[in-house]
C-alpha cells in the first residue's frame, strides 16, 4: 500500500457514515464521543462536511418557519445551557490549545488538550495498545488504538455499534481496506479481523455502544484476558 499518513494532499476518504449519523450530528443528536468521532472524520472529509452543513442549513430554514411557542424561563435556561455542550468539549476555550499536529485531528486533539505525543497508553496485548477518550457518558465511549505493523486484531463482533476511524496507517477487512480518514461501522452482523497494514503502525479512534465479542477459534482463550 503506501499512503501517506497525512497531509493536505490526502484524498478524499472512502468509507463514511450514513446519512442519519451525520443527520444526528448537525442536529446535536448524536452523544459526545459520537459527535467527537463524525466531527473528526468532517475535518477529513468535504464530502461529509458539505452534507453536515445542508442538514445545518435546512435545519436552520424549518425553524424558521415554525410558529414560535411559549416557553418557561427554566426551560430555555436549560436550552441555552445545552447549546455550549454542543459537539462535545472541541470548542472549549478553557481547554488548553495543543501544539500544531497532523495525526489528531483537531475536534480530537482539542478534547484530549494533546498531541497524540502526550497520549497515556496502556496495553490490551502484544501489538495493541488503547488510550480512553473520557466524555460524560452518552451513548458511546470513545477510545484511540495503536495496534503496530502487520498485527491482527483477534476476530470479532459487536454487541452494538463499532465506528472506527482511521487516523495514521492503514487497515484491512474482509470489507475493504481503511486509510486515514476512513469511517468504518460495524454492527452485530459484521464478524471481521482487522489486519494492520504491514509498512506501518495504525492509529484509530474507535467510539462503541457495546462489547466487542470476540468469536474466532482462541476467543475463549482470549476473552479471559482482553477487555477492548
Ligand atoms: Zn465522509
């Protein structure tokens, strides 16, 4: 393979999510690591952006268009309160501003307040380790994995919905090969075994709302060990 790990001379990814995820993300739906990982993939993908900034734009017409109602001074505290909170910490001004940085991108590296440099990582097994990307709750948690050359994630699926997008390097699975800024999600029908490219280390940033469940002929023996 042999794709650069980053630059502004990337082209556009080719995998992304579907339309209700980035849907739920302009509208403010989506949870914080939710909103972290699609916010992340959009500084990688114009495609996306684009579609982002339509449902923005619709979104912003519809409003406009109804009837405005009532509303209790307590309730629009509460609204005005959840604006800030929109699309996670990445605008937090209080948050320290890193250094400039070309694998994170910046929603992600804003939120972690580092480069991936100053990422704490602990080590799941040989060739994989995982940093955990602290959000306040939602329906995803976020992580970052660094699994090095030519490994093999252990085969899986997933109690719920794995999107993994990648940041440096490259994978591949039985449904196609992933380079940085690729999204990939994965539900309970998608059983795979993610193999890093073997020219490099790959960095992902991984957001799930259940267990990975780990299904290949040494899952029990796994299983006893790894917890992803
Ligand atoms: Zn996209």
């Amino acid at each position: 393979m042999g794709k650069t790990v980053s630059g502004s001379d990337m082209p556009c990814p080719s995998h992304h999510p579907d339309e209700g995820l980035v849907m739920d993300y302009a509208t403010g739906a989506a949870c914080e690591a939710g909103s972290l990982i699609l916010a992340s993939h959009m500084t990688l993908c114009p495609r996306c952006r684009s579609l982002a900034e339509a449902c923005d734009v619709v979104g912003g017409s519809l409003l406009a268009e109804i009837e405005p109602e009532p509303v209790s001074k307590r309730c629009l505290l509460a609204v005005l309160a959840g604006i800030g909170d929109r699309r996670g910490a990445a605008s937090d001004p209080a948050r320290p501003r890193p250094p400039a940085d070309i694998v994170l991108p910046a929603p992600l590296r804003n939120h972690l307040g580092t480069d991936l440099n100053g990422v704490a990582w602990r080590r799941v097994m040989p060739g994989i380790e995982e940093a955990h990307v602290p959000t306040c709750g939602g329906r995803f948690k976020g992580r970052l994995m660094r699994i090095a050359a030519g490994v093999a994630v252990p085969r899986h699926t997933h109690d719920g919905v794995e999107m993994t997008l990648v940041l440096a390097g490259g994978f591949s699975d039985e449904h196609g090969r992933y380079y940085r800024g690729d999204l990939s999600v994965s539900g309970p029908e998608i059983d795979h075994a993610p193999v890093v490219d073997a020219d490099g280390e790959c960095v992902c940033f991984v957001a799930t709302d259940g267990p990975m469940k780990l299904t290949g002929p040494v899952a029990r023996l796994f299983s006893r060990f790894i917890r992803f």
